[in-house]
C-alpha cells in the first residue's frame, strides 16, 4: 500500500512541474480618447523647424475622390474582414500610442547597447565604430549621455513632425475613415481629429529615421517596427493608405531636417581624448591634489570627456559656463572629512534599504540609464493624463532637451574639476563605479532636472518627482560612488537646467 | 541497532547559487535518529564563462564564495526521512572594488523516500523546497549570496549495489524556481526590456553519475554532475550576470566520509570543466557530522 502512495507522491510533483511556467508579464495597456484633441498645436513653436509648414506635403484628394473612395473600400471589404489575432494584438500594441511605444522601443535599444567595450589581448579598449556597428565592440556604447541625446533628438523630431502633421490636418481637415463611412468600425477609439496626415506614420518615420542613425545596427528591427507601426493603423480602420503615405513623407522630410542639426552639434568631436592632459593640469591648478584616475583593470580612458562642449538646446554657452557648480570640497578640508565620513560609515553598515534605493536607481550597464528612467516616467504620467500624441512628444520633447543639456551640463563639469572618486581612498561599491570624474552626480543632475519639467507638466506629481529625485540622488552615496557633495551639487546644478526647459515651453504658444 | 547515518552535503557549483545536494545513496536514518552536521564550504574562481567566452577579470580577480551551514537529517520512518539545512554566505572579491555581501541565504527542507528494492537495484525519491531567509541582495552579481527564488525540486535516484561494497547511482532531478522581486524596476531579458522588477529565474535541472565504496557508516566516491537552466539568456558581452541566465555547468568531484562512531567528518572536493554563463569554480567542503537519538 505504502509504495502506491510513493508512486502518487512522485506522479503529483511531475504533474505539478509540468503546470509550472515561470514567465513575467506585462500589463497591456487599453487605448484612450485624448483628454485634448489640442486643435491650435499647428500653431506651437517648434524646436528644429522655422516653421510648422517648412516641410511640405501634397493636399489630400476629397472623401468623394474615386480614389480615396477604393482606400475604404479596401479597409472594409480586405482588410478587415482577414484580420488575424496576431495583426490585432499589433494593434493593441500601437493602440497605446505611437511616441509613447516609440520612446519605448528607444529605451530598450539604449538598454541593449550600453556595455563598455571589452579590453583587447594589449589591454586597449577599442572604440567601438558607427560604420561597423555590430561587431565587437557593437555601436554605440549607450551610456547616459549618448541616451540622453538619443532620447533628445527623437522626441524633438516626435514633436516638430506632430506640429507640422497637426497644421496640415486642420488645413486639409479630412476626416477619420470612421467618421466618413461608418460601416467602417475602428478597433481603436476615436476622436475628431483629422486623419491627413496620419500622427502615427509621421511618428513612426521620424522616429525609424533617428533611432537608425543612433543605432545603425538596428536597420532590420526598426524596420520590422516601423511597418507594424503603420500597418496597425490601416488594420485598426484608423487610416487610410493615403494617410499613412503622407506621414511618411512628412515625418522623414522632418527627421532629416532634424538629423541636419543633430549632426552639427558637436557629439562627433565628444570623445576627445587629447583633450585630458590639459583638463588634469586644470585641476591641480585648482588645487586638487588628488585627480581622477580610472579605477578598472586595464585603466579605461574616461567616458565622453568632451561631451561638456555639445551644443546645448535650452541655454548657451555662456549660460552654461555661468551656471556651471562652484569648486567642491577638496581633500584636506574639514568639509571634505565629513563627506569622507559619510561615505565610511556606509561601507561599514550599510542598510538593506539604502543598498534597495541604489540598486534601484543603479541603472547601470544594461539598462536605459538615468534619462530613460526619467523618459519612462514621463510617457507614464502623459499616458495617465491622456494626453494627445502632440502633447505627448512636447513634454517628452522639454524632458529630453532638459535631460541632454543636464547631460553636458554635468560632463562640462566633471572634466572642469576633474575631481577623484570615493574609490580613490579605498571603498568599495554596492553598484559599480562608472569610469568617469565623480564632481557632480550624473544621476543627480539629470534627476532634478527630469523632477523640474515634469512637475511643470503634472504639478499634481511634484512632490512624488521630486521626492524621486532626491532618492536617486541619495542612491549615489548609498552605493558609495559619489561624495554628499557631489549629489547635492548636481541636484541644485540639474534644477536650474531645468528651469529652463520649462521657461521655453511656457513660450511655446501651448500652454 | 544499527545507526546509520545519512549524510549530505553541499556543492557550491554557480557563480553564487548554493544548492543542496540531498543525499544519494541507499541508506536511511532509522526512526527517531538525527544526524547533525556542520559544514564548511569555499568555492572559488577566476576564470568564467561569458556567454560561452570563457575570460578572466581583472576587476574581480578571484571571486571566493564562503559558506557555514548547519544540517539536521532527522529519521520520520526508517524508509522516510526528512531534512532541513540553514547557509549563511559571504562572498568577496579579490581585485576591484566590488562590495562583498553576506547573510543568511536560503533555508531547504526535504523528504526523501525510498520507493522500491528489486534485488540490487533501489529506488529512492526526493521532494524538496527552498525559501530565502532574509530579503538578501540578488541582482548585484556575481557578489549576491543567492538568487533569491523559492525553489521547488524533485529527485529520482537509482542506486545499484556491486560486490564488494561497490555501487553506482545515478540521480536526476528538476528545480522548479519562482519568480524574484529585485530592487529596481526595469531588466533586459535577452535582448527584451521588462519594465517591472518581477524576474522569472529559469528551471534547471540537474543530473548525478556516481561510483564509489561504501561500507556501513564509511564512504568514497567519485562522481561526475552536469546542470542547466531550462531556457534563460545569456550574459551580454563584457557585461555582469544577472538571474536570467541560462547556466549550465559540468562538474567532476570526490566524496569522502568517515565515522568511526557517532561523531564523523565528511569532505567533498569538485571542480567544473565546462560551463556557460558561470565561474569555472573549485569547490570544498568539508563537514562535521554527530549521530544522535531523538526521544
């Protein structure tokens, strides 16, 4: 009797492990009506463009057109009558909004390519090459501040093509397929807004033409992402192919105008090695007497030392220099000893909820980085707010350009100070030391600056982002890479920045 | 009476998992019996496996992963037998500056049953599950002290008696592993971003060859041990592991274990040959054992 209840024991596990899957989901998130359908945003000032209308497109045949006519009939009577459950989980996929899975899809690239480069066999690390980009070292290296310009550039082409795209379907005010024809049943919901040219092909371009040149490996994905994006909307009965051809065209004619800038802004002369001899003597003539040494095995040349000379978008150069943190504590003061302390006395004891905020906060290697936390935080809050796709693109388009200029903000003034960090005096680090000057906190620059332009848009949230920030920043002593001082700095350095993304858009016309 | 005593150890085979070996062999603690033991445990590298790049680090150097674990086998009937273990872990590094942690990892339990006897051939079975002790660090790898998962495992074992007090066995088992919560709230999964801290940690299983000597309460043995994960990615170029990585590990190794009377040591060496996303590590244990009557 007993050996039976062994061999039931036995059958029950295995059934038991069979049952078991293990995977982590994912809410899918329901599409909305915008709060706004923000009418007048063909009006707002724009970023890159002169105007709304520098980049043209062909004016729409009529409703009436035979034309336009066999582009519904096609809706209904081919392509919704053959929809698969695969082409419907696409559209609830895009249904959720074309900048936000766009800025979505830009933070998963960013995560997937920030590694440093490995050492070679002569312990050099090899630079990694934008017309070689998947070979070993791959192209780029995503750290924080080549995300933070990433992020940039694509929000600001999101949102310059959505106001063009806007004026031009107020001027041509051609209605949804759904609203002309309403055998026609959109899987998505619908507003009034105008469908010529389609938001979401205009996004989708612009968004295919940045993130291409940012990670040119990734051709065959952001194709393949690109076509879902437009092939949702005729699947859904949201477009018409008419519509969708002209977004495309728009959003590439602006995008290309935007990478004309993103060209000339200086990121390609960032890596300026040659540039350190100079920076170094800077410093001891500051009087450090302790300067930043990398502290990984073979040495690593420092990341980005020249960024600090990208052009910024939302102040200039002189701004920049005159806002840039005063000299920090150097070793030998007493200021300098507390600070020290500080940070010993986290080696020694460190608590398990300050080793949970700085892991929390790491967002180190293989993650999106500091912007893309912020980035992520910012579409959740648009998404909650429902806002409309032009209003989506603009603040992402204020946060992004905040978190760039607080990206060269930052880098500008760690390679002024060139300042050491805590593992210089012998600590350790519960996070991992990223190879760059510790004077400011990268995190917490681009922490308060991301805190200022989102309590701008969502004042209701201020304190939960500023509370935020203030957490990320304290994670940088938590994890002991950073001195107090370090951290308090960039906050105060990162909230300035960001005042003045939030100046330009109270001037925008969209407020 | 005859005490027999039931002996377990542990092998430290990954980069941080500790993962309890139940006992193989044929033997069981009669009624009422306990054996308690006492280990100690040091597994180390400096050679890994990123990916299937087998490298070095000179930001880690060696990384050494300390364990002292205490153990009780406790004899239910004298064909069912329970036991439970309790690791605490401390790793370090030897070059870097990568913060060593420690703590209480994650406390086993087992039922182990024998399931049939046909002449030489015996058949044992064993359920198993795990739970962290303490809210330990897991994503800071390869410093964490484990993984954080509750684990569930089941185990067959076939155990085949030669003359002269020689024996095979062979074991197989599968590691039901539960999702983990991490600090932060986003990680890649293969070239996937997962916008939560809820981590699902791959299945593994595990298969056991051994041939050895065993007489009464004394035992030599070799063996050879291979495992995997069931699915999971790999860590990325020049990057850190993370609990998403498909481990594997083939390992060879040595038992040894003496007890003249109620009080016995017990020592295990191994080593891995091959692995992916792992330490190449050198593992050993060495075990204090006492047999005692309960009631």
């Amino acid at each position: 009797m007993k050996k039976y209840i062994y061999y039931f024991i036995t059958f029950l596990c295995f059934s038991f492990l069979l049952s078991c899957e293990n995977t982590a989901s994912e809410a899918l998130l329901s599409p909305y009506v915008p709060a706004n359908i923000d009418e007048n945003a063909g009006s707002w000032k724009t970023f890159v463009l002169s105007s709304p209308t520098e980049v043209s497109i062909a004016a729409p045949v009529g409703t009436n057109d035979p034309t336009y006519l066999k582009e519904i009939d096609s809706l209904k009577n081919i392509v919704a009558p053959n929809l698969t459950n695969e082409q419907r989980q696409i559209v609830a996929y895009w249904g959720a909004g074309a900048v936000f899975r766009w800025n979505e899809i830009a933070r998963e690239l960013s995560a997937r390519y920030n590694s440093a480069p490995a050492a070679n066999a002569e312990g050099k690390y090899p630079v990694p090459d934008a017309t070689n980009p998947l070979a070993d070292p791959k192209f780029p290296f995503a750290n924080p501040p080549y995300v933070s310009r990433a992020l940039a550039y694509l929000s600001v082409a999101q949102f310059d093509a959505l106001v063009s795209a806007w004026k031009y379907k107020y001027q041509y005010n051609r209605q949804a397929p759904g609203n002309v024809d309403k055998a026609i049943k959109p899987l998505l919901p619908m507003s009034n807004l105008p469908s010529y040219p389609s938001e979401d092909a205009v996004v989708g371009q612009a968004s295919y033409v940045i993130l291409l040149a940012m990670f040119p490996g990734e051709g065959p994905f952001l194709k393949s992402k690109l076509e879902e994006c437009k092939n949702a909307r005729l699947w859904a009965g949201m477009n018409v192919s008419s519509d969708i051809n002209a977004g495309v065209s728009l959003g590439a004619g602006v995008a290309a105008k935007v990478m004309v800038k993103a060209k000339a802004d200086g990121m390609g002369a960032a890596n300026n090695q040659a540039a350190t001899s100079d920076m170094i003597t800077r410093s001891k003539s500051l009087g450090f007497t302790k300067v930043w040494t990398s502290q990984e095995s073979p040495a690593r040349p420092p990341m980005l030392p020249t960024f600090g000379n990208v052009k910024t978008w939302n102040f200039d150069r002189a701004t920049l220099e005159a806002i840039r943190p005063a000299i920090p504590y150097i070793e030998g003061s007493a200021e300098f000893k507390k600070d020290y302390e500080e940070l010993v006395e986290v080696d020694k004891n460190q608590t398990r909820e300050q080793a949970a905020i700085a892991n929390f906060w790491a967002d180190g290697p293989g993650t999106y980085t500091p912007p893309g936390h912020w980035h992520r935080y910012g579409a959740n809050a648009g998404f909650e707010a429902k806002y409309s796709e032009v209003r989506m693109a603009r603040m992402l388009a204020y946060l992004g350009t905040a978190e760039m200029d607080a990206g060269i903000g930052c880098w500008d003034t760690k390679y002024y100070y060139y300042s050491p960090r805590p593992q210089q005096y012998g600590l350790k680090t519960s996070v991992g030391l990223p190879n760059f000057p510790s004077y400011t906190s990268g995190h917490s620059t681009f922490s308060a600056a991301g805190a200022e332009v989102l309590s701008a848009f969502f004042p209701q949230k201020a304190s939960t982002f500023n509370s935020y920030a203030q957490q990320a920043s304290d994670s940088r002593v938590y994890g002991l890479i950073h001195w107090r001082l370090d951290c308090t700095m960039g906050l105060k350095h990162g909230k300035t920045i960001g005042q003045y993304a939030v100046k330009r858009a109270s001037q925008d016309g969209a407020l | 009476m005859k005490h027999t005593l039931l002996c377990v150890f542990i092998s430290i085979l990954s980069m941080n998992t500790i993962m309890a070996q139940m006992p193989h062999d044929q033997i069981y603690m009669n009624k009422n019996i306990a054996c308690g033991a006492l280990m100690y445990g040091n597994s180390s590298w400096t050679n890994y496996w990123e990916n299937s790049l087998k490298r070095d680090n000179p930001n880690i150097g060696k990384l050494s992963t300390e364990s002292l674990s205490a153990m009780i086998a406790y004899g239910i009937t004298k064909k069912v037998n329970a036991l439970v273990m309790v690791p605490y872990v401390k790793t370090q590094a030897s070059q870097g500056n990568l913060m060593g942690q420690q703590g209480f990892q994650d406390v086993s339990l087992w039922l182990k049953a024998q399931v049939f006897n046909y002449k030489q051939l015996h058949g044992h079975a064993t359920l198993g599950i795990s739970t962290p002790m303490s809210n330990y660090v897991t994503e800071f790898m390869p410093m964490a002290i484990g993984i954080g998962a509750k684990t569930f495992s089941a185990r067959a074992i076939l155990h085949y008696n030669l003359p002269s007090n020689l024996f095979i066995s062979a074991t197989g088992s599968y590691i039901v592993r539960s999702q983990v919560t991490v600090d932060r709230d986003s990680y890649l999964n293969g070239e996937k971003l997962v916008n939560s801290g809820s981590v699902a940690v791959p299945n593994a299983f595990d298969a056991m060859f051994r041939m050895g000597y065993i007489k009464k309460e004394n035992q030599l043995e070799v063996f050879a041990e291979h495992f995997s994960c069931v699915g999971g990615d790999n860590i990325r170029r020049n990057s850190m592991p993370f609990l998403t990585n498909d481990m594997t590990m083939t390992a060879v190794g040595a038992y040894a274990k003496y007890q003249p009377k109620s009080l016995g040591v017990s020592a295990k060496v191994s080593y891995v040959l091959d692995g992916q996303n792992a330490g190449q590590s050198t593992n050993v244990t060495v075990g204090l054992l006492y047999l005692f009557k309960v009631k």
